[in-house]
C-alpha cells in the first residue's frame, strides 16, 4: 500500500506498525475481548491523535459505524474474497473428503456454524492467533484441518497450504474479506485526495452493500452471517446467510441491482432475510452466544 501511494499518488510514505487489542490477546476468543473493533480502535487512535495521517486496515474487520471524524478514502481491488480449507503439509483432502470426527479450527462464529452446517459429522475446535500461529498448532496436531481467509494467506505467499477454495456463493465468507480499507480524517483533503488515487469503484460499491446489509441486521463479525456482492459492468448480484450456531438452520437470500445502489440492494435482500425469520436466528445467538467448540 506504501508503495502504491508512493507510485500512484506522489506521496512521500513511511510506515509506522500500531498493535491492536486483538494483537496483543491473540489467544483470546473475539467475543471475550469485545468482538467489534478489537483491530482498529488502536488505530483510530492514532490517526485522530495526528500521530499518523492513512491507516489501512482489512476491511472485515472495520466495524460498520466508523469512528467520529473517520471515513473510509479508498477501497482498493479487491483480492479472492473466499475461504480456504487448510490441512497439513501433503495432505490435499477436501471438506466433504475429511474423515468422520476431524477437529476443523477457526475461531470465526461464521466459520464455526458453516462447519458444522456442511460437516456436522466433524468437530469445531477454537482456534486464534495470527497465520502462522495457527499453522504451527494444525502441523503439531491440534487439529485436522484449519479454514482461513484465502486472501491473507495470498498475502503472506502461503496460499500453497490451502488444499481447497471454498465455492463462494455456498460458503459465504465474512463481509469485506479479501478488501482492505483506507482510512483517513475526515477533514484531511490531502490524505483524501491522495488515497483517492487507490480506489476500485466496483470493489466500494459491493462492499459498501455487503456492509449496509450487516448494518440493517445490526449484526457485526462476532454473528454467524456470510454475505457477498460480486459486480458485473453496471450491476451487482448480492448474496447472504444468517445461521444458527450448530449449522443446523441456514437462511439464504440473493437479489441483483444496479451498482450505483448498494444500499438499495442491501435493504432488498434484508428484507427477504428477515421474513425468513434471521432476526429470530440473530436474537437467539445474542442472548446466549454458544460456547466456540465441540469439545
């Protein structure tokens, strides 16, 4: 991202690394240290206190209400939007071939109920920490298999580890994932004009209904809802689920618009959503959000 400022913008750039809440507790579940804003808040900090004038941020975790006196400059490209089932060195077995009993670890609410919604014959294990974190306990035997974000592991050159691409549409993944956000002061014009230079306006335009959707649910990263928009020249096709957390109730929805409005696009597929009884699901998990494995 440095060097696209740099290169696209004219920007003179130097980095600076913030570590977050969810950094420092990465053995800690999401929903024990406050699920929302866990790594963004330290940087929100630091942008509103000048101490840095961009921050950039995965976009799934960027919580849907911004922080006063912040605003979203750019969205770039986005990068593979999936989920990748990752096994041991070798091991190029896929989700429906992994045997009866295998220990699947994410530490995702999203991931948790898709698992055992496609796989109930399998066990959910918590699982946190960064990439490597979790790739060191899966190759030591902690489980059998991991499911990661496509995108970070593209990131870190380690896409090689996963042994399958989740089919997109079937398993949806977490709002924003794979895209990142710019974030600047809302005042600042110059750090706007020049992240400006970065954005990818049918990567916004989905993201921006993916998120609006999360919004009209009054859901966030820690609920169990996957939804996707994926543009095409003037339109965008919006998919969506809410489950319940033992995978065992899956409601789905999908509605094509235009891409310049996303958000009317959102409210159509909330709607058909919510009819189909989601909130009921999303109220039920907020009252008593069940314990993260099967143990």
């Amino acid at each position: 991202m440095a060097s696209a400022l740099e290169g696209d913008a004219g920007a003179s750039v130097s980095l600076h690394v913030v570590r977050t809440r969810g950094d420092e507790q990465a053995d800690d579940s999401l929903a024990r240290i406050g699920g929302e804003g866990v790594f963004t808040s330290a940087l929100d900090v630091a942008l509103l206190d000048g101490d840095v004038d961009v921050a950039v941020h995965s976009l799934k975790d960027l919580p849907t209400r911004m922080a006063p006196g912040l605003c979203v400059a750019a969205t770039p490209a986005r990068e593979d939007p999936r989920d990748a089932l990752v096994l041991p060195p070798d091991d190029q077995r896929t989700l429906a071939t992994l045997p009866a009993g295998a220990r699947i670890g994410t530490g995702s609410p999203r991931r948790t109920a898709l698992a055992r919604a496609f796989r109930p014959d399998c066990a959910v294990v918590p699982m946190r920490g960064n990439v490597d974190t979790r790739l060191a306990k899966l190759d030591r035997g902690e489980c059998e298999a991991l499911v990661l974000a496509a995108a970070g592991l593209g990131r870190l050159g380690l896409l090689d580890r996963a042994s399958e691409l989740l089919e997109r549409t079937a398993w949806l993944p977490a709002a924003g994932q794979g895209a990142l956000a710019v974030v600047v002061r809302r005042d600042d014009q110059r750090a706007r004009r020049l992240a400006a230079s970065l954005d990818d306006h049918p990567t916004r335009q989905a993201v921006r209904a993916e998120r609006e959707l999360l919004s009209l649910l009054g859901a966030g990263c820690h609920l169990p809802v996957g939804v996707l928009g994926l543009p095409y020249p003037g339109g965008l096709r919006l998919w969506a689920m809410v489950l319940s957390p033992d995978g065992r109730r899956v409601i789905r929805a999908d509605r094509t618009g235009r891409q310049t409005e996303p958000e009317r696009l959102a409210a159509e597929v909330a709607t058909v959503l919510l009819g189909r009884g989601a909130g009921d699901l999303l109220a039920e998990f907020r009252r008593a959000p069940p314990a993260p494995a099967d143990l």
